[in-house]
C-alpha cells in the first residue's frame, strides 16, 4: 500500500469518525443527559448548603456545545488512528474484504478498547465516587484498556501462528479462550472499586451505564460501517460502464 493510498485512507477515516461522531452526539444527547441530569439532581439534594459550587460553564452549555466539541474531535481523532490500524491490517488478518476488514477492526477495538475495561470498570454519572481515588480509578482503568488492547492483539497473532497447525476455526477458538482465561484473571486481582452511595437510584445508575455503552457502540459501529464503504470504494472501484445510448461505434 503506498503512501499515496495510506494519506486517502486516513482522510476518509477521519470522515468516517467524524459521520459515527455525529450518530454517537445524538445517541449522548437523547440517552445520557438526562441521566445525567439526574445524577447531578441527586448529588445537589444531598450535598450540604455550603458546599454547592459556582459553575464556570453552565450546564445547558456543557451539554450542548461542550459534549459536542469533545465527541466530535473525538471521533475525528480515532478515526483517524483506526484508520491507520486497518493500513496495517488489511490483508494481515485473513481474506477479507476492506469492508469485511473495517467492521472486523471497529468490533475488536470496541470489545479490547471499550467493554472489556468497563466490564471492570463500568463508567459512574456525577455524585459516584471519591475524588480522593480519582487518580487511582482512572490508572487502574487504563491498566485494564492497555492490558486488554495488548492481549488482543496477543491473540490474534497466536491465532494466526497456530491456524496452520490446528486450522483457522480451532485456532480461533483456542486464541478466544487464552484471552479470555488471561483477562479473567486480571478481573480478578485487580482491586475492586465499589464506591456507588448506599442510596443513589440502582436504576439511574443502570441507565447511566446503559447509555455509555450505547454510544460507544454506536460510535464504533458507525465508523466501521461508513469507513467500510468508503475503503471498498477506494481500494475497488467499481468500472465504469457505458450506456448503450451513448456509444460510440468504432471507426471501421
């Protein structure tokens, strides 16, 4: 793939991850905040009188103008990176089709990136957590993203480093176990975090959850398939025909 091809594909990525950026913006609007909303209604009727903060940006801001800067350039930046990954493994990981190949990418990314660390470490609305460990939780969160990114990756080569020997389907299976078994264990020994109020709505809390997980499914989910098309259209396009209409005959 020359560099040419590698800047058209980085491009379109970006596009692509600005498009699912918008779909994952209505998906936050429409689902999370107002469970936001709420949790920050929770949090200011159980906070003492003295302790309510001046906001520097106001809440109608922030969840407008503000969510949509951060996921927007968000999906632009990721985009662009996913679209360097799928540079390198287009033709790597099997026979597949760059369209084949972009949803294959977006749902292993989704699954090592996102919902393997939120299994762990599930996403908290306001008033859910001490902000004394708030640098504890959010290293222990991305020890769990990079452990998780690293083993995936682990496993893929051994899946293909064992398909000659054991066949692609078995060889699938034994690498989707090992990194299963191995994540287990890190689910295990890595210290559990559990700082949700004794009273806080298991609902809300639920619907929180729900909702991050959503979005990013959506986010990812519309990159592979918006940066799938573009990709199958760039690395085979389709030939041109001509109409019988306009034909011109060949001179004799």
């Amino acid at each position: 793939m020359n560099s040419a091809t590698v800047r058209n594909l980085l491009v379109r990525g970006m596009l692509a991850g600005l498009g699912a950026g918008v779909l994952a913006l209505i998906v936050a609007y429409f689902l999370g905040e107002p469970n936001v909303d709420s949790a920050i209604g929770f949090e200011e009727a159980h906070a003492p009188a003295h302790e309510h903060e001046v906001e520097l940006l106001s809440r109608s801001l922030q969840s407008t103008a503000g969510l949509a800067t951060g996921v927007l350039v968000y999906g632009v930046a990721f985009g662009g990176i996913a679209a360097l990954a799928f540079c390198f493994a287009l033709g790597r990981v099997g026979r597949f089709t760059p369209r084949a190949t972009a949803l294959l990418l977006s749902g292993t990314a989704l699954l090592a990136v996102y919902v393997v660390p939120f299994l762990k470490y599930p996403a908290n609305p306001p008033s859910v957590g001490d902000p004394d460990t708030i640098g504890k939780r959010t290293t222990l969160y991305f020890l769990m993203m990079v452990l998780s990114v690293l083993l995936a990756v682990a496993a893929v080569i051994a899946g293909k480093r064992l398909a000659p020997k054991l066949g692609t389907w078995h060889a699938t299976v034994v690498a989707v176990l090992g990194f299963g078994v191995v994540i287990g264990l890190a689910y295990e020994f890595l210290p559990v975090i559990n700082e949700v109020p004794g009273d806080f709505p298991a609902t809300l809390l639920w619907r929180f959850r729900l909702s991050a997980l959503a979005m990013q499914a959506t986010l990812w989910g519309g990159f592979g398939l918006v940066f799938g098309e573009l990709a199958e259209r760039l690395l085979h396009p389709k030939p041109a025909t001509v109409s019988a209409g306009t034909a011109v005959a060949a001179p004799q």
